[in-house]
C-alpha cells in the first residue's frame, strides 16, 4: 500500500512577556541582564526572523572649559569668542602681577562650546549597570547641564544655566570672570588656573594670557542596538509515523559589531525552550525537544517558545 504523506509548516515563534535577560554568550553585552525600563523592541509583538532592541544608556561629565583673557600693549584684556565676538576689560594691579580686572555684574563672557569630546568614555543602562563604549553608542545628546561655580573660579547670572538645543551638543555658556581683590594669601576672588608671559609691552612690563575654568556638570544620553535573527529548518514533508528532530537557532548583532554572531542551537535547552503543536492529533511534538511524530494525514503548525530567563522578552517568528 502507497504511504501517504503529511505536509508539516513550522512556525516558530518567541514570545514577550516582559524585558529580562539572557545570558548566553550571544548577549555578552549585556552581561548583567537587561534593564526593565528605558528599553525598545522593534517591532513589537510577534517579528518575523528579526527583532532590534534599543537601550538608553547615560553617562556623566564634568568638564572644564576655559575663559582665556589676553592681555595687548596697554592696559585693555580681551576674550574672545568665535561666535560671539570680542569683550575687553582693563588691568587690576601691574607689572608681574597684572591681571584681568573682574568684569561689573551686569556684563558677561558669552561663547559657545562643543561638548562632543566631553561626552565619557563609556556609558550604561540604568538599573543594571552595564557598559558601552561611546563609540558604539548612538544619538548622544545632552539630557541637563549646570553650572558649577563651588570652587569660585567664575560666576554667572542669578539663576541661570548653560543654554542648549535638544539634539545638540553645542552649549552656550556666560561666565563672569576677572580680579579686583587678592588676599593677604594670594588668592584672588575669582581664582585663575593658568597665567602664561607671551611678550613684552611697549612700557617693558610682561603681557601675559590667563586662564579661568569653568565647570560644568553634563548629564548625557544616548542608544545601543542589539538585532537578533532566529532561522528553523523549513517546511517539510513527512510520512506517516515518521520521526525528526527540530533545531531552531538564534544569533546576535551586538551593540559594537558590524556582523552577526555565530548561530546558537536552543532547540535542546529544556530549560528555556517549549515546543507545542497546534494539531497534536496529526503531528505530535515533544514540549522539551521538539521531537516530532507525524500521525495522521493534515497539516499542522508546530511553535517553539523560548526565553533565557524568568523573564523572556524577545519576540520572533519565522515561517
């Protein structure tokens, strides 16, 4: 008697129940799980082959840009900005110890500062702490900034902040800086980090270039990728009372790789993997192993749900 034969479609399929982690090498990125909030999965729901997990990561910076005034022939100090222009002021003391007169309270140095090379290092997600170079983290921006006037270097209007658009790492900022008093210590009101002789003035005194930090404190953001892609042997035919196997393989684009990963085999993980038919009565399959037994005559949809940990939260789906 001819065998007849049961035409069987594999459909796998992953599915989110809430963001955790995995912890298998292909998400070494990630090595401390993955954070519960401050997390995107594209597309959401159930996916087809592939699914990207975006992750906002922070990080800190305190830098020190510098006011640098520079003293001409004469009496008058300048600072200058590129984009603003030029303010001057005149000399407080003389001699060896000239220097920029502080500037009256209604008058500021205004210039404009790119804050790309401040941004740290590395940057992480929050709870978990992990952490990703900044040269593989994308869309940094700047989520606050604030002046830090505690060490008294310069001082700024009542109330205000460095002023920035939203996307961009161009800040403007407006210091007051400059002397009109030293004490007995040495030590002037607004205390100049740097003090450089650069010539001679016409009168045979030195003219000196000095320079004011200006701390700031910089909150940043930005986003790591992660793309996952799931393959299972395709659509096949079986004959009646026949046995396979079914293998269904992930792999991963990290964060800081151009390429994918090697594929991982989590077709045996009983742990992390349940198999299920949609139609048990025509191919049965085993929930552990994904073993299948073709039945009867029909077709049937077999599903592998899997996750990595308590929490799964990938979604895919190929057919």
């Amino acid at each position: 008697m001819k065998k007849k034969w049961t035409v069987l479609s594999l459909l796998v399929i992953f599915l989110i129940y809430s963001f955790g982690v995995m912890s298998i090498k292909t998400y070494a990125s990630f090595k401390n799980g993955y954070p519960d909030k401050d997390i995107e999965v594209k597309p959401s729901g159930l996916a087809r082959g592939k699914q990207t997990i975006k992750v906002k990561v922070t990080g800190k910076a305190n830098p020190r840009p510098k006011t640098i005034w520079t003293q001409g022939d004469f009496k008058i100090w300048q600072a200058t900005s590129e984009k603003y222009g030029r303010v001057e002021t005149n000399t407080y003391s003389s001699k060896l110890d000239a220097l920029p007169l502080k500037l009256p309270s209604d008058k500021f140095v205004k210039d404009e500062i790119n804050t790309k090379n401040y941004v740290p290092d590395s940057l992480q997600d929050k709870p978990t702490g992990n952490k990703f170079k900044r040269d593989h983290v994308t869309d940094i921006e700047i989520d606050d900034i604030k002046y830090n006037t505690i060490d008294e270097t310069y001082s700024i209007k009542p109330g205000s902040k460095p002023a920035y658009k939203k996307g961009s790492l161009l800040v403007t900022i407006e210091t007051r800086t400059g002397t009109d008093s030293v004490d007995p210590d040495d030590v002037a009101d607004y205390q100049w980090e740097k003090k450089t002789p650069y010539g001679t003035r016409q009168d045979g005194d030195p003219k000196y270039q000095v320079e004011y930090y200006t701390p700031l404190e910089i909150d940043y953001s930005g986003y790591v990728t992660e793309t996952k892609e799931i393959r299972v042997r395709e659509d096949m035919q079986l004959q009646l009372n026949d046995v396979k196997s079914l293998v269904a393989e992930i792999r991963t684009k990290a964060y800081d790789q151009e390429e994918f990963g090697n594929w991982i085999n989590v077709s045996k993980r009983a742990d992390q993997i349940e198999w299920s038919s949609n139609k048990q009565n025509v191919v049965y399959v085993e929930p552990k192993t994904g073993q299948i037994v073709a039945k009867n005559i029909g077709t049937a949809v077999i599903t592998a749900k899997w996750k990595n940990s308590e929490k799964a939260h990938i979604t895919f789906m190929k057919m």
